[in-house]
RNA sequence: GGAGGAUUAGUCUAAUUGGUAAGGCAGCGGUCUUGAAAACCGCCGGCAGUGAUGCCUUGGGGGUUCGAGUCCCUCAUCCUCCGCCA
C-alpha cells in the first residue's frame, strides 16, 4: 500500500502510473473519503479529550465523596456521540483502504515505459545458443525416458499436477538441494522451511490479496490459504515487527512448493511444464534499509543468476517495462532460460524490489536508533530458482544425439547418477 | 475435539470496591573523566503535528459503563490434563 498523506499529494502521479502499470485502480473518491476520514478524527479526537478531562474530574469528585450526578449525565451524551463518530470512522476507513489497498506500488526510475512483454529491455545474454542434434520437446524427452508423468498426476489430481518418478524425481530434490547449499554457502542466507497454508493477513501483507483472489487455493473452513511462493511466509516472517538497524539487510531463503489456480489459462499454455498448479521453487527475500534496496536488488538478481551460470544454462536478464511490472513491485527483472525443444525462452527467476509497499502492509519497520522514528523496511525478493522450468530447460539443453540427457556437473553430487 | 490456567511496551514485573498504566533491567543522549567504568540528569510503545500539544495503546475484535488492565462475549497463541492420531 502507498503512504495515504503520499496518495494525498500526489494524485495525478498516481493515476499515471496505474495507467502506465496496465491497471484500472480507480482513485476518484479516495480524496473526498479521506478528506471526510481526517475530519471525523478531529471531531472525535475533541470529545474524547471532553471525555477524558471530565472523568478525571468525576473520579476526583467520588474521592471526595460529592455528587457527580450532572457531570455523568454531560458525559453519557458525549460518549454516545463517541461512539456514532468512531462506527462513521470505521465505515470511513473501510472505503480508504479498499481503494488504497488496489492502488499498485509506484514504478522505481529506470523502468522502462511499455504495454506488454514485448517492451521488455533485454539487459544482457549469458552463454551460447545450445545446437541440438535431436529437436525435441520436454514432454517427449520426459514421456520417453519415463521420468514425469502427467496423465496419473491428471488421474489422481488433475491437469496441471505430475508425478516425478525414478531419476526425474532424483533429479528435482537434486535441483532444490544444489540451490539452498549454493545460496547458504556462497550468498550468506539463513534458510526458512516455512509453513505451505497461511492465513489472510500474510496474503494481503504481500499484496496477494484482494487483487488476486481468484488465482488462490483457498479452504474456507479455516480461512487459509496455499502459498502461491514462498515470499507469502518468508517476507511475513516479519510481520508488526521492529527490525533492528545493525541487522539489515537480512537475508532469507527458503523451499516451498507453490500453488496456482491459474485460473484463465487455456490451450498449449498449460500442457507440460510451462504452467502447472504445482511447482518446487527456492525463493530468496531481503529486508533492507530504503537507501540501500536498489543495491540489494542488483545483488539479489547476481545471486539468482549465480545459480543458472553454475548449472551452465543459456540464459538472458530482462529488465520488465512498466506495464509488465507486478502490482507490488517497483522494479522487476526476469531471468529466463533457453528451451531448445519449444524454441523460447522461459521465466525461471523474477526478481523485485517492493520498496515499503510491502512493509507497509504487513507493518515490518525499523528504527535507525533506539529513540527514532520507526521507518518501514524495503523488501525484495528473488526466485532463487523455480525448478519446474529450469527441469525443462535442463531436459532441452542437456539432451544428447542418443535420447539421454547428462546431468549438469554441479548437481552430481546430489543425483548419484551423470545421465538419464 | 473437551476441561482448566495464562498473555501488560525490547525484556522482567506492579496497579484498593472499575477511577484512567507505576517501576527495574537493557538501550539512547548528556554531565563528569586522558579514556572507560561508576555516579548523576534526561529520553526510552504508536499515530498526527515544525511545535506546544492531542489522540490511541495492557494478545486481536466486540460489549457493559460517565469511566475497563480489572466485568461479559468472541477469536488467536502458550502451558497443564483428557480424548484422537501420523
């Protein structure tokens, strides 16, 4: 969420950049409801001091022994209108926030300008164009060596969720292991294993909520929710916590599956890997102060691409236009791999900075000393990577002329094995 | 799932029949000192405000009352016991 005194000041900023976000907050009413929210508070605050004053007086009086009588009569009323204008507050803020909370976070300075992907910035490539002898795809490969199977996962679940099986399954808790060791080792993380469900608050703390509700498992009995990424828990680790100065930045990483309804995807995008409800996923997040966050990205995105480069992996960095920016983050850049077999390149790594969009949210802050002003955090976070996709392009890249796929050097230690 | 107990600021601990959160420690600033410690003074929950100041804050949310840390309801978390269970 946006600061509401920043909202007040700035408005016609902030219609741009909806508009240049690709998204259709309405802030039309925000000032007039606001305007009125403000003025409650002083009317109220004024009778509340009444309230407080007098009470003082009518203890006072009891002590003594003498009559109160007039004076909590005077006070029954003004407390009565207390209360008509604190259930107006309520109401009033209410409408503040359900506009507030669906206005994206402002875009940083050097996000380029554009509609969709296309308008992406490509920021560098890394590595060389892989020849393939043989061109096919990850499912064939995958179907061939019998190593992911999509129709039992379709039988006991449905589309969308996949059985990994024998090596293929070796070959994931590999992924997963390789990327926290390499992270704990060489980046200076702490690692989370972290709760799967939470609850709303964590969801609307890192601004899943309300936007995309329906893309959320949700179970209703207990009001929770399956975590789409690990960010949900990681990042609310911290939740209506002072974070400690010296501390920052800190620096998490952590496993999780994540869970995506996908709800609106159809047709080739959602056959195979490229999109499942399902995938394994290390993320790493960063608390940090807000003079240094946009150095803490750079750093992340370098770590996160520390991990492609070691798996030996064609790849490229894209810094994401304004209107492919997600509502949450100030700055957004994708590393994607190369998939020889389907002829594109794929999202494994997004990594973002959410400045105090976040922070204010879910309320983490610090304090530079101990008798300063709270300030709200910067958060970041990173796919550290997604394994589902890095699966596919390991498949692709890593196929030789007789149908097997060699394991990337680094991961042999984990699988046992050096070929499927 | 059932029964009972607990939750006060970073932490520890107080608060007459309901009368409006008192202290200790830690921390920060200062005086003193060659430097440090000790001692002493001030600050030391949040929000708004340049400020005086005002409002809010006893796990969260409601209620009763002129007034709630205190009484009632509800939810959460922790502890003890019973039941169930990987």
């Amino acid at each position: 969420m946006l600061d509401l005194r920043f909202i007040r000041e700035n408005i016609s900023l902030i219609r741009e950049n909806i508009q240049n976000k690709n998204e259709s907050a309405n802030v039309d009413a925000i000032l007039e409801i606001d305007e009125k929210r403000r003025q409650i508070i002083q009317e109220a605050d004024k009778l509340k001091n009444t309230r407080n004053v007098v009470s003082k007086e009518i203890a006072n009086l009891k002590k003594q022994g003498l009559p109160a009588e007039d004076k909590i009569a005077e006070m029954k009323i003004v407390s009565d209108k207390i209360k008509e204008y604190d259930d107006e507050l309520r109401e009033t803020e209410t409408k503040v926030y359900d506009i507030a909370l669906k206005i994206p976070n402002m875009l940083g300075p050097d996000v380029p300008i554009g509609r969709s992907a296309d308008d992406n910035q490509i920021v560098r490539t890394w590595g060389e164009m892989p020849v393939q002898q043989l061109n096919k795809a990850h499912m064939e490969i995958a179907t061939d060596l019998n190593i992911i199977d999509f129709e039992r996962g379709a039988k006991v679940s449905g589309g969308g969720f996949a059985f990994y099986r024998g090596k293929g399954a070796k070959l994931e808790r590999a992924l997963i292991n390789f990327m926290l060791d390499f992270h704990l080792d060489n980046h200076n993380y702490t690692e989370l294993l972290p709760p799967f469900l939470v609850n709303e608050n964590s969801m609307y703390g890192t601004g899943q909520l309300p936007k995309m509700k329906d893309d959320m498992y949700h179970d209703p009995e207990e009001n929770m929710y399956l975590i789409p990424t690990a960010e949900v828990p990681l990042t609310n680790y911290h939740y209506e916590e002072m974070l400690k100065f010296e501390e920052l930045p800190i620096k998490y990483c952590g496993y999780s599956p994540c869970f995506r309804r996908e709800a609106g995807s159809y047709g080739k995008e959602v056959r195979g890997f490229l999109r499942v409800h399902q995938f394994n996923k290390v993320e790493m997040v960063n608390f940090s102060t807000p003079e240094n966050s946009w150095a803490q990205l750079e750093i992340l995105l370098s770590e996160a691409e520390d991990i492609v480069k070691a798996l030996g992996l064609h790849y490229r960095v894209l810094r994401l236009c304004s209107g492919d920016t997600s509502f949450s983050s100030a700055m957004t850049y994708d590393i994607e791999v190369w998939a020889p077999g389907e002829q594109k390149w794929l999202e494994v790594s997004s990594c973002s900075n959410f400045t105090d969009f976040q922070a204010r949210r879910a309320n983490i802050r610090f304090k530079r000393r101990s008798d300063a002003k709270p300030e709200f955090v910067h958060t970041l976070n990173g796919s550290g990577l997604a394994t589902s996709r890095i699966m596919v392009a390991i498949l692709e890249q890593y196929l030789n002329s007789d149908g097997n796929v060699v394991v990337p050097e680094v991961l042999r230690k984990y699988t046992g094995f050096e070929i499927i």
